[in-house]
C-alpha cells in the first residue's frame, strides 16, 4: 500500500477501505508517514468529506493508537458525559455527583480549560487537597464503591488524535466536521465508557458557530457511536452566552453547590436535569426519562445529591467543608461592579469573548502553560432577556489586581443593552439516531 494512492483516491472522492485508514493512522502515529503527506489528506477530507463507515474507521484506529482503557471491573453500564466546550459551563461538576446519587457509575476523565473555556479539572482543584491524578486502580475502586470519581486523562490516550489535532491546527483543517467528529469519539472510545451523552453546544462560544453544523456533528457523532457499539446520544444546547452566572474556578464550586441545593441559575438547573435524565436511562438506573428526572429532582430535594458531592470531594483527599462554607474556597481581593450604561433589555453576551475577559483576569490559561488563580472570575448578575435600569451591575468581576480596565473593555464590547431582547432557546434538540 502506497501512502500517496490513499490521498489520490480521497483527492478523486472515492471510499476508503479500513485497511486503507489503517494503514495511514498507524503509520502517521510511528512516524513513517511525514506531515506533508498527512496533510494532503486532511485537507482533502476537508473538501471531499467522508462516508460514515469512513469516519469509524478514522475514529477507531486513533482510539486504538495508544491506551484503551479498561473499566470492565467496574460493575453496571459505565456513562460517559462530553461537551464540545463551553463557557462558564458547570454541569459536569453537578452532574457528576448527582447521577451517581441515584446509583449510576460516573468513571470522569476531564480536561483542562484552554483560551476562553474553561476545564473541569481546573475548577475541581479550587477545591483545598483534591487530587484529579489518580492511579487507574485507585479510580476503579472508587468508583465501585462510591459510583463517581473524577480525574485528569490519563495514560498515552489517541496519541494519533494529539499529533493530528496539532498538524489541523497549522493547516486549515480544523474546522470539518468528520475529522472534529472522530477526533472527539476516539478520545470518549478510548477512555473506556459503555454509553456516551454529548452536549453539541452552539453560539458564540462553541466550535459550531451555527445549527445546521452542530446538528450534524451530532447526528455523526451518534451514529459513530452505535457502529463502535456504545450507546450514544447528543443534545444540542446552547453556548451563544455563557451557561449560569459564575465564569471562573472557585466561583464556579460555588454555584455547583448551589444547584446541588437546588437552587442554580434556571439554565444551569435545565441543562443539568435534561442530560442528567439522558445519563439515568442509558445506565439502566430508570426506565423513563420522566422517572429519572424525578430521581434527580428527588436526590437534590433530599440532600442525597450534596452528600455525593462531599464524599467525591474527601475521596479524593479534598476539604469537604467547603460545600457548607464556601467562604473556605479561595477568595479574591477585589470585587469590581461593571455599571450598565444606560437602561434597556440585555440582548447579547458574547461567550468567547466574555470567557476571554476571565481569561485576562487569570481564571484561564492562554497557553498550555500558565498558572491558574483559582479565585478570580466574572459574576454575570444578568443574562440575556433580562432587563437592566442604567447604574446597575451587569457583571461582578472578582479579581486579585486593582486595576481591572482590560477586563472592563472587553465587557463592555461585548455586553449589548437594546430596547429588546430575547432568552435564548436552551435546548434545540435532542439527537438519538
Ligand atoms: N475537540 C476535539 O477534541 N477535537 C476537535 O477536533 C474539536 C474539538
Ligand atoms: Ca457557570
């Protein structure tokens, strides 16, 4: 088999054989097919796009380019949540917790945040002591025991998924959808989960800027999983501002807190209901999606859901106090009011930008690199559709520097007050086939 075939056959639009996808992945992974000609085939995958077969094909031989991890010891259906990225986005955090409350094993492996998202993991360590480096035995254990652990990716996961997302980035080929699509599925496909819920986000602050592309993503991403036999479904939610009120690391515990009390921002308590719902049934813990709700609902009205919450935070060698005295978390220096400019109704909230405006205050990493304060954030105290009197606070910035007028600018860009304005729809569809 010659490399420069393989391209000529994707340049002329036929289908590839798994034999063909096979031998490109892999020997893009050890190194005996150079970057160049990798790149002539994504950029004509990019033009030409792929088959569905095509696209498993892709997803399964990066899955299977470095670990596949193994949680076959641990007991029931394994459920794996993922988001496309967001901002300000605490569902993971309340999620994870509530379903195990009601009995349905979380095994979490999560990321960390980049430019304007945010990352699970980073907010977790806003939590004193907790530890997301976990062995895979140790995760294992606690998730038979405790039915929730979360941690940080471990282990050499889609190595060809690392070096081909690095080479897309350089050459245009970000931004098409089969290779997003495998790209996100070799990754859920590796770290071992038996159904998969995805959270398609749209807007602003999403990678799909627009409907038609999210519903396709997701309608790929789904059958996807079904040919790699795990169950998968997909929501289409809505990323055009950002989710709840808190943007940050400590501030973002607080409110998961607060929505484990039952008492989150309406969009945060929505998103966490609908995809918690989703994560019940598919883990056989309910046999409606109207039973598993109530479930939830039940968890949290009971305070069962806040317990979970606290024995994840001490298993994992973190302060639990924190839950019934968040003034434990870490705290900024400064609290700065931004006053709305006139009166009128807020009719948009950029999401990136406003993720990058916590970026700047030091809640986010621009590169891989930097260090994250954990205390700072953005507080929004209105979302789109509210109304707002001139002088009143849009936003609390929590900051540990005075002087806070990048961060400001950028608010102000980016927050538009109107005669009206519009709640966004939340929840655009549900995606099973
Ligand atoms: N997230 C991923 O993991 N991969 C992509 O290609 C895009 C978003
Ligand atoms: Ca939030």
């Amino acid at each position: 088999m010659r490399v420069v075939d393989i391209i000529q056959k994707k340049r002329d639009q036929s289908v590839l054989s798994q034999e063909e996808i096979n031998f490109l992945i892999d020997g893009y992974t050890d190194g005996s097919i150079p970057d160049y000609q990798m790149s002539a085939f994504l950029m004509s995958v990019f033009f030409n796009d792929m088959t569905d077969e095509e696209i498993t094909y892709l997803t399964m031989a990066m899955s299977q380019s470095g670990d596949m991890i193994d949680l076959s010891e641990i007991e029931g259906i394994k459920v794996d949540k993922h988001s496309t990225g967001g901002v300000g986005d605490t569902t993971t955090l309340v999620l994870a917790p509530l379903v195990a409350s009601v009995g349905a094993a979380v095994a979490k492996m999560s990321g960390r945040g980049l430019g304007h998202t945010g990352g699970t993991i980073d907010k977790l360590e806003a939590i004193p002591g907790f530890q997301v480096e976990i062995p895979n035995d140790e995760f294992i254990k606690l998730v038979n025991e405790s039915h929730v652990a979360v941690t940080g990716q471990s282990g050499d996961l889609a190595p060809a998924d690392k070096k081909i997302y690095a080479l897309r980035d350089v050459t245009a080929t970000v931004d098409s959808i089969p290779l997003i699509a495998s790209s996100i599925m070799s990754k859920k496909i590796a770290s071992g989960a038996d159904a998969i819920v995805l959270d398609v986000t749209t807007g602003d602050g999403a990678f799909m800027k627009n409907l038609a592309d999210a519903e396709r993503l997701a309608h790929t991403m789904v059958r996807i999983g079904k040919l790699a036999n795990r169950q998968t479904m997909a929501i289409i939610s809505d990323m055009s501002q950002p989710l709840g009120n808190a943007i940050g690391n400590a501030n973002e515990i607080k409110e998961a807190i607060d929505a484990l009390k039952g008492d989150g921002p309406a969009d945060l308590m929505e998103m966490v209901y609908v995809l918690g719902s989703q994560m019940v049934v598919l883990a056989k813990k309910a046999d409606s999606l109207e039973e598993a709700r109530k479930m939830l609902e039940e968890s949290i009205a009971s305070g069962q859901a806040l317990d979970k919450f606290k024995e994840m935070i001490r298993n994992q060698g973190g302060d639990d106090s924190v839950v019934d005295d968040p003034s434990k978390l870490p705290q900024p220096a400064y609290l700065i009011e931004v006053p709305a400019k006139r009166s009128g109704v807020i009719s948009k909230i950029v999401a990136d930008q406003v993720g990058v405006a916590a970026m700047l205050l030091g809640a986010g990493r621009r590169t891989k690199e930097d260090p994250i304060d954990y205390a700072v954030g953005l507080y929004l105290n209105k979302k789109v559709g509210d109304a707002v009197t001139e002088g009143e606070s849009l936003v609390t910035i929590q900051s540990n520097r005075e002087d806070v007028a990048d961060v400001i600018e950028v608010l102000y860009n980016n927050i538009t007050i109107s005669e009206q304005g519009e709640e966004p729809t939340l929840i655009h569809e549900i995606i099973t086939e």
